[in-house]
C-alpha cells in the first residue's frame, strides 16, 4: 500500500519553489549505529565542509531559502533551524554527528552530504496519510519534555506535517515527534527529501538516488519505491 502525501494549497502559495521527494520502503532492517553508519556520518561532514568551503551552513543559499521560507511563516530561522541547517552546524562541531540508529544514520548522512532536509516516519505508525498544512493552532503535537510526554500545540499559521492523529513535524521539518520516529524495531518506512528553490530538482533527485543505494545496502532485497518529486 501506498502511503498518500498531499501538500497543501496554503503551503503552495506560501513555498511555490517547494519541492518533495518520497522513498517508501518495507522489509528494513534497523538497529543500533554500526561502524559504517558511522564513517558515513563522518564521510558527509567531510563532503559537507569541501560544499561550504569556509562559509557557514547558513550562508548556502538553499539554507537561505529555508530561513526565508520559516521568517515567512512566523519562526525565528536563528532559533528555529530547519533541520539540515541544524544537522549542518553539528556536523561542523566538535561533537559532531550524533549516532541514533542505522537507519536515521543513513538518512541523517545524505541530509549533511547534500544539505537538503531529509526526515524518516515509520509507516506503521502513521494514521491515514500525510499532510503538510498550515495549523490551525489546536493540533496536538506530542512530545518529551524532561522525560515526560507532553502535548504542545503550534502556532497558527505554522507549516507542520501532521496524519490522522495530529502533528507529526513541527515547523516544517524543524522537530520530529516521537510517535513516528524510526525505531530498531521499525521495518516500513518513508524517507522525505524536501528542497526549495534554488536547488534544482535534479539535485534532489542525487539525493534521493544516492539514500535509495544505501538502504538497499544495509536492508537487502527490501521493496523501494521512489515518488517523483512534487
């Protein structure tokens, strides 16, 4: 089955140069960080810094398109990065990557390498398809906060992901709910690729080529299915 994601005509007006890209997979096979998701990890911030060349990650002009895209909708960008901005500035730390599981390492790794936001759902927990929609401002998004699950709920007027039970991403690609994280028990899940102009759809499409080989590397013979970019 298929998973559905739509975007909304509010977001459309809002990111006409707005572009996804999906990649749906069953049968994965996740676990803790091994030895080569992490010198994947460690490979991407070196392709992340020779990108740069010196600048910061915000200065690259996609992440400057992402900061107008969040001013735009109501959030401070330097408060609220987007999260290959975000993944991009640790990367560059001297904590460097952080190692969650193989395979949020995978997507995390093609996130840093291209700098493009790029997030993973876990299919089975995901009510009905997914919506990118302006919220309302009553959606419950809930989280963790001190070891305790809390609901929150986002602004009007923010861009959030969200299914059949609420919010699932707030603020565009900012902060991931637990709910549909990518767990080691996780085996279907979708991969998200997100750009705005000025990168090209081609790019996204490397991206997209580039995690497609490494989940078919570390999760063999796994059913893939690329969604042409939207």
């Amino acid at each position: 089955m298929t998973l559905s994601l739509t975007v909304s005509d509010e977001v459309r007006a809002l990111a006409p140069g707005f572009t996804h890209l999906a990649i749906e997979a069953h049968g994965l096979t996740n676990g803790p960080s091994t030895q080569d998701s992490s010198a994947l990890l460690d490979d991407a911030a070196r392709r992340l810094a020779a990108r740069l060349d010196g600048r910061a990650p915000h200065e690259d002009p996609h992440m400057a398109a992402w900061r107008e895209i969040y001013t735009a909708f109501g959030s401070k960008p330097s408060r609220t990065r987007n999260s290959a901005e975000a993944l991009a500035r640790r990367a560059l730390s001297d904590a460097g990557l952080p190692r969650i599981n193989l395979l949020v390492d995978l997507y995390n790794a093609i996130s840093v390498a291209h700098l493009i936001p790029v997030g993973g759902e876990d299919i089975d927990h995901i009510t009905g398809g997914m919506r990118l929609v302006r919220a309302a401002g009553d959606e419950d998004f809930v989280t963790v906060a001190g070891g305790e699950e809390v609901v929150e709920h986002p602004d009007a007027g923010e861009v959030v992901w969200r299914d059949g039970t609420g919010v699932t991403c707030r603020r565009w690609n900012w902060r991931q709910g637990p709910r549909t994280r990518l767990t080691e028990s996780t085996v279907s899940g979708i991969f998200l690729l997100e750009s705005l102009a000025p990168m090209p759809v081609a790019a996204v499409e490397r991206a997209g080529a580039e995690l497609v080989e490494l989940l078919e590397k570390f999760s063999p013979g796994a059913p893939i299915t690329v969604h042409a970019p939207k």
